[in-house]
C-alpha cells in the first residue's frame, strides 16, 4: 500500500485552486497538474507499506500528538527548487509553528514502525503542478508572476488523515483510510 499523512482543505479552498488550475493548465500542458479532487497538504509520505502492518501505522499515528487546530493560510506561488529550474508549482501556505511541529511529531512516531525519518525540513506548500524538464512556457510564467502574491484563502484543519494513493493510467486515486483529531488518544 502507498501511504501518506495529509491535511485536507475545504471545498471552497479547493475550488478557488481548481480555478486557478483551469486558468494556468492551458498555458503549458507540458506540465502535470493536480487534479482539485487530490489537492491536499503532505505532512508525512510513508510510501509502500505492506498491508499487514496497517494496523501498526494507524496505532503509531492515533498516539502522534498533533496541535490542531491549526489555521493555515494559502498564499503566493513558486517554484521547487527554484524559479530558474522549475520542478514543481506551489503555492504557498501561512501557518504557526505548530504544523511543523505536528509534521515532525508524526514523523517521529512513524519511526517506531519502521518508516525513516524525514531528511529533509518540512516545508508547507500544495502542490499545483510538477515539469520531469524544467522547463515552463513564457505565458505561464507570466501568470504565475501576476498570481505571485495572490491569497487563495484559508482552512482550519482540526484532523490528519491516512490516506492510500493508488496509482493509475489516469493519474494517482486518493483514498482516506482513517482520520485523527488534534489531540491524541488514550
């Protein structure tokens, strides 16, 4: 199974991005957009992970001590790793200290399960769009400039999720396997 912890958004947040997306797509297909439905905040991607140890990773995240509420803010776009050599579209994400702190805390208590710590720091972001070249259109650059400091709106995320990525023909299919509140079980 091909895992992943994220946070959802709310259907207004996802259709003001599905806009966006409708407006920039058109201006460089070479690029991979995300579909509105799979729009989501990675806060841990644990990849393949045998069915059997489901069990074990839902229990390591019911006792993951997350900080929620945590009220996220989505604003300006840009590039990973850079605007010189664009890899992925994002935009960006506002938020306290405490989502880093509750990504790493699951990360932390995904380790008593066998999967690695996360090498690199986290950084808040959505991803709109990934380029296996580099390479980005004048056009779609050009819109990404004007939106570069555009807000796109707020959540206030009060759960995690487990969620299955199930990849097809037709692009990665989502499935929300289990949910967890901010404060963590006994």
């Amino acid at each position: 199974m091909r895992l992943f912890v994220a946070l959802q958004l709310s259907e207004d947040l996802r259709e003001a991005i599905a806009a966006l997306i409708q407006e920039l797509k058109p201006l460089d297909e070479s690029w991979k957009w995300t579909r509105p439905d799979n729009l989501h905040v990675t806060l841990k991607f644990l990849g393949e992970v045998p069915k059997d140890q489901l069990k074990n990773v839902e229990e390591a995240l019911r006792k993951a001590p997350a900080d929620l509420p945590i009220a996220l803010t989505f604003r300006r776009l840009g590039f990973f790793p850079n605007e010189r050599r664009p890899r992925v579209l994002w935009i960006g994400i506002d938020a306290p200290q405490s989502l880093p702190a509750t990504a790493a805390c699951i990360d932390a208590a995904l380790v008593s399960v066998n999967v690695p710590r996360e090498e690199k720091s986290f950084t808040p972001h959505l991803t709109l769009a990934r380029s296996k070249t580099g390479n980005i259109s004048p056009k779609l650059r050009e819109a990404i400039a004007k939106y570069s400091t555009r807000e796109f709106g707020e959540v206030k995320a009060s759960a995690f999720h487990l969620i299955e990525s199930k990849l097809k023909s037709t692009g990665a299919e989502y499935t929300t396997l289990r949910s967890f509140p901010g404060v963590a079980e006994d």
